[in-house]
C-alpha cells in the first residue's frame, strides 16, 4: 500500500502542506473550520506523521527519551508499558536510552545523541536518577527532567514515587502479626535508593515490636535471582533456620522459595516468604509470593504526564506525584510455626 504523505493531506483537504503541518503541531494561528478539515482528512486516510519530521518542522520534539541502566529487567518493562501508552495518548513517541557507566566513554556518547536527537523531555529511573553528572548533562541541553524514585536532590526535578519505606514497615508488620519473631531479611541492589527506604520500613516494624534480628539474618543481595540464592543458602542453611523471609523483590523472594524445597522446608507451613513489586514471577511461582505491588505502569504514566500532560503545568522542582502500593497476601504467607 503506498505510504500516506502530508501532501496528500494536503491536496484532499484544500490547503498547503505547511497548514497541516501546523495543525498536526497544534500550532496557532489556524482558523477552526480549516483545522477541523484538516483533521478530519488525516483521520480519514490514517496518516501518521513521523516524530522526526514533526521535530524539524516545528519548534516543538515529540520524543521523550527514557533512561535506563537495564532496560531488559522486568521492572524496566513494566515502565516501558506505562510510558509507551501514555506517549501514545498525548501523540509523542517513546525512545529508550540505555546508560552504561562501566563505559569510559559514555558522556561524551550520550551528549552527542542529545544534541542530533531534540527531546521532549526524559525519564530517569533507578539507579540513574540518582547520577547527579547525567542530570547536569540533561540540563545543559535544556531537556526537561522527571525522575521516578529518587533518592537524592528531591527538589532539584519533579519526581513521581510510591512510599517504599511505609511499604516495607506494612510487610514486617503483618509478619510480625502472624507470630513471626525470627525473620530473614534479603536486601537489594545497594545502588538503588528504593533498597534504603524498604530496610528502613522493616527496622521501623521491628524496633516497634521490640524484636531483636541478630546480623546472620540479614544478606545482601542486589535483586537478582542469583543473589537470592546466595542469600537464601546462608539463611535457611542454618541448623535453627527462620520462620520467615523477607526478601526486597520478588526475584530474590522466589531464589528463598527454591533454597527452601532444596533444603526440604516447607512454604508456608515451616516458612513463609514474602518479596516485593508484584513481578510476574509471583504468580507463576508455587505457592503463589505475597508481595507488595508497586505502580510502575502508572508511575511511568505520571511522568510523562508531568512532562508533556496535563501535570506539565505544576511542573517545578518540588513537583511529587506520589501513587498508593498495595500488599498481596498469597499461598506464601502463613501463621509462624511453634
């Protein structure tokens, strides 16, 4: 089928290339009834303008850049969908930009994109947004920033969050509630700011309940599967092993459920686990993980939002948008053993 050119727009609705041009761009200065002609045209022969094209063509970038250290994790996807829709609503694109610091050159890589590709605005999450030297870059040529969970600098951008810390507390005391009192703690990727606040929420339950953890309980993982396992093995190896495992994901919370059938521990008669972000992971796996579920979908949503949205217009440095979690009690989860 030959491609629908804005000529051909053009031609069908009685005006110039360039009055389509500004219309597509939302442009001023286009008298009503020409704008609704020229509308009604591109719906009726489907024509999809470039994002490129549109760029050059007008003083306004339809392309939000998203920021990622891992833009094949799970947790990346789940931005991903968010954004993507959003994008398409509000007629941008979305272009996804991997930042590998471990490359010596990836400064000078990343400014030369910015100054051949115009931006919108751009979308850092974990860690990266938290990279005070990537935030200077993006400043330096005038992209706009909104940042998902940062932290650090919390009013130097707009920001969109959920409450980690107040997530985590909510787990450990639902644990704490079913008689648990010997518990594991699997922490997270140290680079992420959300692996601070969640070991905070589960030192405020535990201090409140009066409980002591002694050191061997708590590992270090980095929200990997593998380091789950590493951590698990430490824990549930021990000859008095917990009644319980909080683990910071659902990656990690499925490595302990998989020590725990080697070690011929029984979930969640003899241990109950719980992870962290609702991953599809926790639904696949038997028994099903009781998790907390993070908005990442509707958080990506929000910070497109607050950069090309309706929310662009409260858009200041102390811009937060914070979305509600939910905790999901499954097959995982039961009464500590006595």
């Amino acid at each position: 089928m030959k491609t629908v050119t804005i000529k051909d727009v053009a031609e069908r609705a009685g005006v110039s290339p360039k009055t389509v041009s500004r219309v597509i761009n939302d442009e001023v200065h286009v008298r009503p009834e020409v704008r609704e002609q020229a509308m009604r045209v591109v719906a009726e022969l489907d024509y999809r303008p470039n994002a490129f094209a549109r760029g050059l063509s007008s003083a306004k970038s339809f392309l939000i850049g998203m920021f990622f250290d891992d833009p094949a994790s799970v947790y990346a996807a789940d931005l991903q969908r968010g954004a993507l829709t959003r994008c398409r609503a509000l007629s941008h694109h979305l272009l996804i930009e991997e930042v590998d610091r471990t490359q010596p050159d990836w400064m000078a890589r990343l400014d030369a994109t910015l100054r051949t590709v115009k931006l919108a605005g751009a979308v850092l999450t974990p860690p990266i947004c938290d990279w005070p030297d990537l935030i200077d870059m993006l400043e330096a040529n005038e992209v706009p920033i909104v940042r998902i969970a940062p932290g650090d600098a919390l009013d130097r951008t707009p920001q969109v969050r959920m409450d980690d810390r107040a997530a985590a507390r909510e787990v450990t005391e639902k644990l704490i509630a079913l008689g648990h009192r010997d518990i594991g703690f699997i922490k997270g990727n140290p680079t992420h700011s959300a692996t601070v606040r969640r070991w905070e929420g589960f030192c405020d339950a535990i201090a409140a309940a009066g409980i002591s953890i002694p050191p061997k309980r708590v590992l270090q993982g980095d929200f990997t599967f593998r380091s789950g396992l590493i951590a698990a093995e430490a824990i549930l190896g021990d000859s008095e092993p917990p009644t319980a495992i909080f683990a910071s994901n659902d990656e990690m919370a499925l490595a302990a459920l998989v020590v725990a059938m080697r070690h011929q521990i029984a979930v969640p008669s003899a241990l109950s686990i719980v992870g962290f972000d609702d991953a599809p992971v926790s639904r696949m796996a038997w028994p099903q993980l009781s998790t907390v579920r993070q908005p990442n979908p509707e958080m990506a949503a929000a910070a497109i939002d607050l950069l090309v949205g309706p929310g662009q217009q409260t858009r200041d440095g102390s811009a937060c948008v914070e979305l509600p979690y939910e905790f999901i009690e499954r097959g995982s989860l039961a009464t500590a053993r006595h």
